[in-house]
C-alpha cells in the first residue's frame, strides 16, 4: 500500500477548492466571456465552461487542456432558442416555445444557469455523468456516498440506487452531486478533475440515476410550479479537483459566500448551553434511565457530557431528573412535533393534540379540500401558516414550548420541521406555498434557538443556521431500510411502553442494506464538509448504536473519523448491560469533540487502495483521526481501530470499540 508524496495531499483538495471558489475568477474584463455560433464560452476558477445556448449541453477545459462533458443536452429538448442577448457577466436568451428564461454567468468562480419559466411544466436537466472519463459519482444520501460509476453492486437494483429517482429538497442531505473524473479511486482517488452540482433551488427538484453501458449517470429535473413557488432554477458547475469530497466543500463556499453558513461557535456565544453539545453523546431514554437515579447511574459510569431526550408519552422526565442531569452537565429535552394533529377525545399522542378547533382547522388542505393525511395515517398535518399567522394572538406554540418544557428542559428536539417534508397549502385563511412552509418553519425554529438547545431531524442545510445538532442527517438511508422497520415482527414495535422494541430489538441488516448503508469503502463525509462546525450531526433516533450489533464497530470508527457523536437508547437493563461501553466510548469521543466540533473538515483522505484505511483533519491540523475499517495492520494500527491526535499530543489516542467496555454485573 505504497504511501507516496501524491497521497498525501493531507488538506489540499478541500481547501484549495475552497479557495478556487471563494471569489478567485478574477477574470477582469475577460469575464463576460465570448460567444460565437450560439456558443458561450466563459471563464471559471480552474478553466473555462462552454454552454450551447441551443440545447443546454455544457462542457469545460480545465486549464492543463483537460476537456470535459458536463451536461448533455436537456433532455425531450427545449425548442428553438432565441436571439442571445451580452450582457456584463455572461448572456441571457430565451426559449420561446416552451416558455423559459435562461441566464448564464460567471459567478465567483463557477458557472451558475437560472432558468425562469412562465408556465408550469418540468425540464430534465443537467445530463450527468455521460463523459467517458467519469469515474466516480458524489451522492449525499446522509453523512455521503462515493461510488466508483461501475461498481457492479450499485449499477444493480441491490444497492437502491440505480432505476431509483430522489427527490433533491427531501431524499438529499445536501442539495448537490459530484462527479470524479478518471482514475479508478483508491488512495489519492486517482482523479485529477472533477465537477460540482449545486441546485440551490432544491423544492421541486429531482435527481434520477440510470445505469447505462454499466456506468451509473444522473439527470436531475425540476419541475416549475407557481403554487409550489418553484418556477425558478439554478445550477452551479464549479470545476474540481476530482476529491471524493470536493462537491461538498464547494458547497460550503458557497454557503459562506452567501452568508447562509451557521456558526456552532456563534451559537455558543449566543447560548452557552449550546457548548454542552461538544464531547456529548446522545440517547433517549426510558424506564430507570429517565429519572434522576439512572442519570446519577450515568454519571457514576463516568459518562460527562450527554444529550438526553424522551418521548412525548404520559410518564416524561420529571423535574428532580431535569435537575440531575443538569447537575451532571448533561443536556435534557422533549421529543415534540408541530406537524400533526388529531382529534383531541382520541389522539394516539400527546403531541397531537391541540386547543379548541387547532383540529380541524389548521389541518394542510389539498386542491379538492381534503386534508393532508398526517403522518402514519393519522389525523392531518398541521399548516405552519395558519400556527403563524393565529401565534401573534392566541400562542398556540408559544403555549406548547412552555408546557413541555415546565420541568426545567433546557434542549428542545422538534421533529421533521428541518427536512424536506414541506406541503402547499389550500386551506381558507392559511393558503401557502411549498417555499413559504419552509420559510415558517425556519421562524419558528428560529425562535425556539433563543431560548433552547435545539435539534431537529434530518436537518436540510437551509436551517443550519437556526439548528444546533440534528438526528438522521448521519444515515445514508436505503430505501429496503423502511420495508425493514415495517415488519414489526423483525423490527419490533412501539411496545411494551417502558423499553419499546423498535428502540432496543437487536437486528441483523439483510446483506445488501448493510453495504448499501454501512458499507464503509463507499462512506464519504460529504454532510461533515460542508457543515461541520456549523451543527452537531448524529444518526437518526431509530438506528441506537446497538440496534445493529454487526456494525456497531464501523459505526463506532465512522463516528470518530466524522467527529460526530453516536445515538443511543437507554433504560435501566441497558445501563447494566451497555454502560461501561458507552462510558468507554464517550470518554474517548469527548476530547476530541470539544477540540473540534467547532471547526471545518479541512480533509478526507483514503490511505490504501481498497479504501480500507482514511483518514480525516480538522481544522488547521487541530485533529487527524485515522481509521482502519480494514482486518490487516496499517503502519502499526490494527484493523478495527483508530488514532486520533489532537495538536500538541506526542502519540495518537487509539481505541479498538470492539474491545472496550465490559458488563457492570
């Protein structure tokens, strides 16, 4: 596993994207390009792009001469284009038959396309990963996903992935895709270019992979839709460096050239209870577990930061618990949701149930009238405009916030509001679009940030600047995953009620979800590039890290390699069983998570050829984390171990997670 100069380009490739696209066209002049023939030729950091302003095709030449295929025409095409019109940064035309608005610019170093429709209608486009050259394709399905473009596994319907269309706004932790192009991966990924996707407009946008000649391509779509608020598009094509990664750091530029970049450290100075995310693992809690002997359990184990959250069900936390835990510099909220209702005289959770007419009135009404059938097939989802709109008068979640949290809670973790699950609303008085759900979303989440520690699920990079930590953005979910945790039998269920099944029922994974999910030579920390530092990133609540024994080692290594805490569920039998173990683990986490849960992932390396071996950094070298997912030694780390350095340590701290822990009796 030979480790040349070549492969180890320890912080490069992130950081000088990062630098290529934080502004550097300086182009001058030559910025606007040139058009001949209906082709505009612009500059970009790294080269120039080329787009065909007949067919949306686009391609680009690096500066060493490297030419590329970036999109192919859009597909069923466009119809004729119109006259091009110069102007200071690019051009602009249109395509009259079909009702669009084109614009293309240079802008800080990348190539941004908006297309304006005035209709409703779908286009199919970009056309990616036709060029011969493509060899490995970027995917954030959770943390992320790097899959050499002929992978038999993935061009086959066993990884989920190919014949599959997501949808970008919902389905993708980022709103982004990659290509790497040339080399076959391994320790430097071989490639010398690459390219990234960025769809900042996401609502109303898919993504479709097709394996075509046995390579993996994706055509992204968006669909233009004036009550949806989605009859704008945008892509951005930045140039890269083929890192496996690359996609995501370009995304975080642009987040930061955007001002859209939340700060951990900002939200600490904000909220100083914040600062008790670093170092803390985090588990719900049942039984024993939620009262203030099982935290007193906890801390006796040694455990010093954790996050612990409990369900909405008739026996929460009580106060003397609250207070323990906070006397053990623990952080401890409610589980709540704001997205269903139900009538109150049978509703299946206290969370669904609202004053007076909350239900039906606020319920998201569909064209016909008909309410938008809640989650589980119960009762409705809940309209964030009409809360929005009655909050002013009638504190409906002001009220809600007060009464959950009347024990002393000083977290909040409020369910689905930062995925992509958004909803245009019919109903009188409450009308909205899907742009506008998002938008009442993120002010109320808004508001809950002042006054909590708050997490959501599955945090979407739109609300990165209101959110803390969230819980689900860290699995890359397959879609055989779900059909999994519908067998009850296999899963188990919300039952009995004091240590639920579907929380504490070990499962074996079929063969392909498991390499389809934790597979760790296709893991890259695409979520942990663009937003580390900005948010605390676990996986999600269903997936405790002894729900799936036969990963627990991998999940463990990742968990380090990412900087990000592992979820748990306890109550009092785990305690017993799983104490030492999880007390073991977090002593090892901790150091490394305060030094480092407030910086950027600087890099993302594979060491060997089999991508057995990886390594990350952190900061300006403030940690390298070193994981060997592998069953053979690399230069003296054992195969299912870590290393970890923080700056100013003389030798790596190594933790083996299968071998440490043992029962408390």
């Amino acid at each position: 596993m030979g480790m040349t100069s070549k492969l180890i380009r320890v912080i490069a490739a992130s950081m000088a994207l990062t630098a290529t696209a934080v502004g550097v066209s300086g182009c001058g002049s030559a910025e606007a390009g040139t058009l001949q023939d209906g082709r505009l030729v612009l500059p970009v950091a790294g080269g120039t792009a080329t787009v065909d302003t007949a067919t949306l095709a686009v391609t680009a030449q690096a500066d060493d001469g490297t030419r590329m295929v970036l999109s192919e025409a859009a597909g069923g095409g466009l119809g004729t284009a119109g006259p091009v019109t110069r102007t200071a940064d690019g051009a602009r035309w249109t395509y009259p038959g079909k009702g669009l608005s084109v614009t293309a610019r240079t802008e800080q170093g990348r190539l941004r396309i908006g297309i304006r429709a005035d209709r409703d209608q779908s286009v199919s486009w970009p056309v990616t990963g036709t060029d011969r050259a493509a060899s490995a394709v970027q995917v954030p399905r959770g943390e992320g996903l790097d899959i050499p473009v002929r992978d038999a596994f993935w061009n086959s319907g066993r990884g989920g992935l190919a014949g599959s269309t997501v949808d970008v706004g919902a389905d993708l932790a980022l709103p982004l895709w990659g290509y790497a192009m040339g080399g076959a991966g391994g320790a430097s990924g071989g490639a010398r270019h690459g390219v990234s996707y960025v769809t900042p407009t996401d609502l109303g946008t898919s993504l479709a992979f097709a394996s075509r000649g046995g390579a993996l391509r994706a055509t992204a779509a968006h669909d233009f839709s004036a009550g949806d608020g989605t009859r704008d598009y945008q892509v951005s094509f930045a140039l890269t460096d083929g890192d496996p990664v690359a996609p995501a750091a370009d995304y975080r530029s642009y987040l930061a050239q955007r001002g859209q970049l939340g700060s951990l450290r900002q939200k600490i100075a904000k909220n100083p209870a914040n600062g008790k995310l670093l170092g803390a693992f985090h588990a719900y809690v049942w039984g024993e577990a939620r009262t203030a002997a099982g935290v007193a359990r906890l801390r006796k184990l040694g455990v010093d930061r954790m996050w612990l959250g409990y369900d909405a069900g008739p026996d929460p936390m009580d106060a003397a618990a609250v207070r323990a835990a906070k006397q053990a510099g623990y952080l401890v909220g409610p589980y709540d949701s704001f997205a269903n209702g139900q009538d109150p005289k049978a509703a299946d959770s206290p969370t669904s149930k609202w004053p007076g007419t909350v239900y039906p009135d606020f319920c998201v009404r569909k064209a016909d009238g008909s309410a938008e059938t809640g989650f589980g097939g119960r009762g409705c989802y809940l309209s964030s405009r009409a809360f929005e709109k009655a909050e002013p008068g009638r504190h409906y979640l002001a009220d809600r916030t007060r009464e959950m949290t009347a024990n002393g809670a000083d977290s909040y973790f409020l369910d689905v509001d930062a995925t992509g699950e958004v909803f245009r609303d019919h109903g009188a008085g409450h009308e909205m679009t899907r742009a506008g759900d998002r938008e009442n979303r993120l002010a109320r989440m808004g508001r809950l940030a002042k006054g909590f520690v708050l997490g959501s699920e599955s945090a979407q990079p739109w609300a990165n600047g209101v959110l803390a930590f969230d819980h689900g953005s860290g699995t890359p979910v397959a879609d055989g995953l779900w059909k999994l945790e519908r067998d009850k039998e296999t899963w188990g269920g919300y039952y009995p009620q004091n240590a639920p099944k579907n929380f504490f029922k070990p499962v074996a994974l079929p063969a392909d979800l498991a390499t389809a999910m934790y597979d760790p030579k296709y893991r890259v920390p695409l979520y942990e590039t663009a937003l580390h530092g900005s948010l605390v990133n676990a996986e999600r609540w269903e997936l405790s890290y002894d729900k799936l024994p036969a990963q627990k080692t991998t999940r463990a290594l990742l968990a380090m390699l990412y900087n990000t805490p592992l979820n748990f569920v306890l109550d009092g039998p785990s305690l017993t069983r799983n104490g030492a173990e999880l007390a073991a683990l977090q002593k090892y986490f901790a150091p490394l998570h305060r030094a480092a849960g407030t910086e950027r992932m600087t890099s993302f390396r594979w060491l060997t050829a089999d991508r057995s071996v990886q390594r990350t950094v952190f900061g300006d070298g403030v940690l390298t984390v070193t994981a060997n997912f592998g069953d053979r030694a690399y230069h003296g780390l054992p195969g299912g171990c870590v290393d970890a350095r923080l700056r100013g340590d003389a030798q790596p701290r190594r933790l083996c997670p299968a071998r440490v822990g043992t029962p408390a009796g």
